[in-house]
C-alpha cells in the first residue's frame, strides 16, 4: 500500500472474476469477513479499508470538511486500476453501498454488479452528521461507541466475539478519518441519480436496522430500474454480521445471475428472485414488469440458499453436527438435501413456513418416521406453530394417516415438549450464575442422516 492509496486485502483465485467490498464507517475490511469463505470460492475479492479505519490513513481525505462520497469512489477506482481490472462487481455496507450507487450513477462502464446492503440514497439530516463529525474530533471515536450496540447489531451479539471485535474497530478509528467519512455522508444526497442506475443492483435492509431503516432500502430499490430487494428479519445495520447466511446466499445468487445473463438493457434486466431465507419478504419496484425466471439456479446459489434456510428452521446447532458427522459416503445425499429440500422446495414462496411444516408433520407421522418427526415438531415451533396447533394436526392425521400412527406421534411430540421444558429450566438455571445469549432452539434429531 502507497499513502495515497487505502488499506486493502486480495483474497480468492487471481483468475476470478473480481469483487471490490466496502466497509460501514467505524468498521474495517473485517465486517466483510463472515462472507468471505463463500464469496472468494467464485471471485478475486479485494476489501478496503476507510480513511483512518483498519490500516488506512486518514490523510486520504480532506479534513476540512469537504470530503465527498466522490472522493472515496475515487479511492476505488484507484485500488481497481492498480489490479488492472476495467469492470468488477462492487458490494458494500451503509457508507460503502454509498460509494457503490455512486460509481453506478457516475462510472457505470466500471461495474457489473452492485450490492447494497443496509445503506440509503440520502442519510438523514446532513447537520446531525456535521455534528457527529464535530463531536468525534473533540472526543474521538469513544463517544460513539456506547451507542453502536442496538444499532449495529442487538445488544446481546454486541457481546459475542465478533460484536466486541467490531467495537474495538471503532475505538481504534483515528477521530480525523472517521469526521472526514461524516463530512462525506452530509454532502451526499444520490437521489436524483438513482434512475439512471443500470447495473444489476441488489438492495439488502435489515428489518430492525434504526440508521437506515428498511424504507431507505425501498426508495432505493424503487428508484433503480430492475433492482431487486431483500429484508433480512432480525438483523440491524450490519445485518452481513448479524444475519450472515440470508445475506451470503443473496449476494452469491446475485453475482451468479449478474455473471451469466447478459444486462446491456436494464429495462428488460429480470428480477433476482432466486430462492433464500427471506423469499416471501422479496420487494418487486413498481416501476419494473414481474418477471418469472425460468432459467435453473446454479448449484451454488441453490445451496447457499437452502444452507439458510435448513439453519433457519432447524437451528445452527442441529446443522453443525449434521455437518461434522458427514462422511465420502453421506456428502452427496447431504448435498442433495441441501440443494433440494431446502434449495428448491423450503426457499419456495407459493406456501408459508407454517403450511410447510403442517404438511411435513404429516407426512412423516403417515410414514412413521418417528426420528424425522421429533425435529420437525421443534422446527414446526420455530417457524410458529404453537403447541396446541401441532396437537390439532396430529388429531387431524388420526383420521387419514390411522389411530396408531398418530397415538405414536402424541408420544413422540410429548417427549420433545418434556426435553424442551427441560432445556428451559436449565437455561433459566443457568441465568442466574452466568450472562447468555440469544440463541434458536437446538432441534437436535436422532437420525444420522438429517433432512
């Protein structure tokens, strides 16, 4: 790295396709790292740091308060131009997507691809980051630090690792760079130019996310001819962190369709509707035709969608062993169930999860798959099924599936109800000696061989 030139990490085949990462102010090149196996196993990736973040300095930009998100797109070019690549895809968080929509609008021929996650056309009140930027120069960046969990991530991943990690990023921002990126955010204002956008875009919001809340996400994906939109639940403004699986598969289904279909006419660009954990949330603007894709999903982006969506509904715990159990001879039909199951029939939008799981308790109590059936009745509480409503399903299949299948089903789903009150009296134990976090309900199956 030369001093006029940010902080910066290649990752990934140097014969790939090339993507370009851009961080949230206050964060590093680190924020990009739960993406980062899936992302590099098809693409050259290149994360860089802000100005005064990570291992950038902060004297690449002004510190007079004229710094402009131009003067940071400027920056990716420069890193771009050093690597000799003429196009690549672009991809970045809050301030970073802002840099994106910028290249988009202003250096369209440069880019294949854009990915906005968690970002916004205009951020609010450019006097309220004046302020900011006045407040982080006098105090540093400690000042901003008690507020970011709650609005970063939740307060309990706040004290995970990876939430401490990101924390301690910020405490490390030098107070210059990080006003310089505040001065930046008050210039900006890309509204107007959001209609002449015509590379592929994907626009992600995280649903609780109180910096840029899902409606800047809409405005933007409104405004982009084509553009495509997904709402991550349960994740704030670094939803990639918080969230990482829906995110990873969206962005992996969206560099894979912008990579093989051609894009010269944005009118006439379809929508990304592959399969992922939030499907039924997927916003089409109103100012594009609803188009039904046709085309088959690759491989990958079909099994990163059904990984998010089988860790969704089945709790990562239950996934992990599966994982770690799987064997030369098990890996394909894992693969298959992945790929299929959860790819292509679990990532469907035409029922709801609850419906899903409806029919899927059924099934196995007709087929008497009784192992399969205990981890569907934890994942029929997960998608939000309540205990009497399963008890109705079971008496329901007395009558079509035979009186003995289902006395076994009672017993069955009567031993999982008693392991998960049993969990919860030792979880409420726990509590009181030592602090916890948030996490899904371990639906931990019996069958070596988990669907």
């Amino acid at each position: 790295m030369t001093n006029n030139q940010p902080h910066h990490d290649l990752s990934g085949p140097p014969t790939a396709p090339p993507l370009i990462l851009g961080p949230s102010i206050g964060t590093s090149l680190a924020v990009w790292e739960p993406q980062l196996p899936a992302l590099t196993r098809t693409h050259r990736i290149l994360r860089w740091d802000l100005p005064g973040h990570g291992g950038s300095p902060a004297a690449l930009l002004p510190s007079d308060g004229s710094a402009t998100i131009g003067d940071l797109a400027a920056l990716v070019l420069r890193l771009a131009d050093e690597q000799g690549w003429e196009r690549f895809a672009y991809a970045g968080v809050s301030i970073g997507g802002a840099v994106g929509l910028h290249l988009a609008a202003h250096h369209p021929e440069r880019l294949t691809s854009l990915a906005v996650v968690c970002s916004s056309a205009r951020f609010g009140d450019p006097a309220a980051w004046r302020e900011r930027a006045a407040l982080v120069r006098a105090e540093g960046t400690e000042a901003m630090v008690a507020s970011r969990p709650g609005t970063w991530f939740s307060h309990d991943f706040a004290h995970t690792p990876v939430g401490a990690a990101l924390i301690e990023d910020l405490r490390a921002t030098d107070r210059a760079g990080y006003a310089a990126c505040c001065d930046a955010l008050a210039a900006y204002d890309i509204t107007a130019d959001l209609e002449r956008i015509a590379v592929p875009t994907l626009v992600v919001a995280g649903r609780d996310d109180p910096a840029t809340p899902p409606a800047h996400a809409r405005r933007i994906a409104d405004a982009v001819p084509g553009a495509s939109l997904l709402e991550v639940a349960g994740a704030a403004h670094l939803a990639g962190v918080e969230r990482p699986e829906p995110v990873t598969a969206a962005l992996l289904a969206h560099l894979t369709d912008s990579t093989a279909q051609p894009h010269d006419d944005a009118t006439t660009r379809p929508q990304n509707d592959t399969p992922h954990e939030d499907a039924p949330h997927t916003h089409t603007p109103h100012n594009t035709t609803p188009h039904t894709d046709t085309t088959p999903h690759t491989d990958p982006s079909r099994h990163a969608a059904g990984m998010a969506v089988r860790r969704d509904v089945l709790g990562n715990a239950h996934v992990d062993r599966a994982v770690a159990r799987t064997t030369p001879f098990t890996a394909r039909f894992q693969d298959f169930i992945t790929r299929y199951a959860w790819g292509e029939i679990w990532t469907g939008d035409g029922l709801d999860r609850r419906t899903r799981s409806c029919i899927t308790l059924t099934a196995l109590i007709a087929h008497g798959h009784d192992a399969e059936l205990a981890m569907h009745i934890r994942a029929a509480l997960t998608n939000g099924l309540t205990r009497e409503e399963i008890g109705e399903v079971l008496l329901q299949s007395a009558i079509y599936c035979g009186v003995p299948a289902a006395n076994s089903a009672f017993a069955t789903a009567q031993r999982v109800f008693d392991e998960i009150d049993a969990e919860h009296v030792t979880t409420r134990a726990t509590t009181t000696t030592a602090p916890t976090t948030t996490t899904k309900v371990d639906t931990a199956s019996r069958s070596d061989t988990e669907k």
